[in-house]
C-alpha cells in the first residue's frame, strides 16, 4: 500500500491563518497507509480505525462535504471496504503537530477521489493545486474544526511547500546540505489543535497583541523563512531569535512548561527552539549553528 508521510510545519505556525508565509516538508520518519484486516485475528487498533473512519464518512454524508469539494469522494466506495476490514495504519504520534490527520485526509483523498485518476500530481498547475488545498479544509475540518489544508496537501504531495504571497510554491530543499543542524525534542505530552487555535484567536482580538503579532512577527518570520531557503545563516538565526523571543514572551500556553528551562538552557548554548505547528505538546523543533554540539537529551533527536 502506499504511503502517505508526516510533516513537518517548519515556519508559519499561527501567522499562516492571517496571510503570512508558511514553509512545510515531508517528514517520512512517520507515515500512514490503508491495509487490511481480518475479523477473527483484528486487533484494538485495527477495530478503533474501522469505526473512526465509518463516524467520519457518516460525518461527511450528514455535512454534505462532497457538495463543497472540487473532487468528491466516493463515500460508498469506502464504506464498503471498511466493512471487508479495511483500516488506516499509522505511527504518526496523535496531537504531535506532525499531521497524523492530515496524512489519513490525504490517503483518503488519493484512494476515493477521481483527483489521481485525472491528474498527475508531478505536473500541476498552480489552480489545481488550490483546489486540491480547497478541499483538504474541507476534509481535515472533521479532525480540527478549523484547518488550513496544509498538512494533507504536504502528505498527498510528498513535496515541501512554500506559502508565499498567496501562492503554493512546490519547492526543493536540500535539507542535509544547511549551514545548521536541526532537532526534535519530545516534550511528552499531547495536544490538540482547536483549543490553541481558540486560546490564540481570543490573544489578536487584543488590540496590543495584534498590533505586535502583525507588524512584527509576521515580517520576521517571512525573513526567516526566506533565509532558511537561501541557507543565509546570519540571517537566519538573527530572525529565528525574534521568533524565539517573540514566543517565549507571547505564546505561553502553547509552550510546556516543563520545557521552559531546557529552552533557556539551549538558548544559552546558541541553539533556538520554537514551536512546530500548534504547540501545546507534542514536539519543539531545535535549531543548532554549525559547529554548536547538541546536549545530550535523552527525548531529542536529529532529523536533518
């Protein structure tokens, strides 16, 4: 079966919902696929998939979800091969920011749309791959209540994706070739989205916060992001630090306390953390200079 990988929301977190710049990649370290089970041998897992999916395509026929999409599912298709066993299995870590939704949106998408039949996604344009991401919001609103469509569109693609002044740009990094080395550190804990999207929705109805988040963070992070695809290290981290300050000071509830000293004490090193995706759990994501040792923790872990 194939597979549909993990991402990583490497930039953009929370500005991508008010038009800023959001950089995504793969992250194959993780995927999810459909596979087969059989009724006498079906384990725990296998059975909670089953009956998520059919809750979901129940959800989909009640919502009149096809209505809306550019590429409809063929909903009774899948409700059939649940019933002969079918399932998603995955080991995308649940509410880790790391699109364990997103990629069973995009297997879904692949498997029962007509989109893969009728297009090659090598090869597509810039308003085909809108509306691909028109009707992933579509589909990953079951999961989140509220989504930006990006996550399945990485997981369906297999591509990075760049954001930019309201455009999908498909893009290629050489990830291994950076002048910095970068880390995952798991805090340990879960976290779902829609309450941190809620906590930070009530923070810009401030005027204060939203003067601040707009005027300054947004600009900052679309240096940074220009320079991480540049491999402009001075740039980079000279940006990466006001993202970093700008969180530590603004984004509490999204950062585990538990982590704040390790934080610190990583920052005191030269080497910057922030949040990957929502927050709240889940991983961190590490930034290290080159030449800049990685302390040993025991729930890190490098990744390119």
């Amino acid at each position: 079966m194939k597979k549909y990988p993990a991402k990583l929301l490497l930039f953009g977190e929370y500005g991508l919902m008010f038009g800023a710049q959001a950089l995504a990649v793969p992250f194959p370290s993780f995927n999810g696929y459909f596979a087969m089970s059989e009724a006498y041998n079906r384990t725990d897992k296998q059975a909670q998939s089953i009956a998520e999916l059919k809750k979901f395509a129940a959800w989909y026929r009640d919502s009149q979800a096809g209505d809306r999409m550019n590429f409809s599912l063929e909903i009774d298709q899948l409700e059939a091969d649940l019933d002969t066993g079918v399932y998603f299995e995955s080991d995308i870590p649940l509410q880790y920011g790391v699109g364990s939704s997103g990629a069973l949106c995009a297997a879904l998408f692949d498997h029962y749309s007509k989109f893969s039949k009728k297009y090659n996604t090598k090869d597509l344009q810039q308003d085909q791959v809108f509306k691909l991401k028109a009707d992933f919001v579509i589909l990953e609103s079951y999961f989140h209540g509220r989504s930006s469509g990006l996550d399945p569109l990485v997981a369906f693609l297999d591509r990075p994706i760049w954001m930019v002044d309201g455009k999908i740009e498909l893009i290629d990094l050489s990830l291994k070739e950076q002048p910095w080395t970068v880390y995952l550190i798991d805090t340990g804990t879960t976290s779902a989205t829609s309450p941190l999207v809620k906590i930070f929705v009530e923070k810009m109805e401030n005027e204060e916060f939203a003067i601040a988040f707009r005027e300054h963070y947004l600009p900052v992070n679309n240096l940074l992001i220009d320079a991480f695809t540049k491999n402009d290290c001075d740039q980079f981290f000279l940006s990466l630090e006001q993202v970093h300050d700008f969180q530590r000071a603004n984004f509490r509830e999204m950062l585990p306390d538990t982590q704040l000293p390790l934080i610190q004490k990583l920052k005191e090193r030269g080497i910057l953390v922030k949040l990957l995706g929502s927050g709240g759990g889940g991983f961190l994501i590490a930034f290290a200079p080159a030449g800049v040792e990685f302390p040993d923790i025991k729930e890190s872990f490098r990744i390119f």
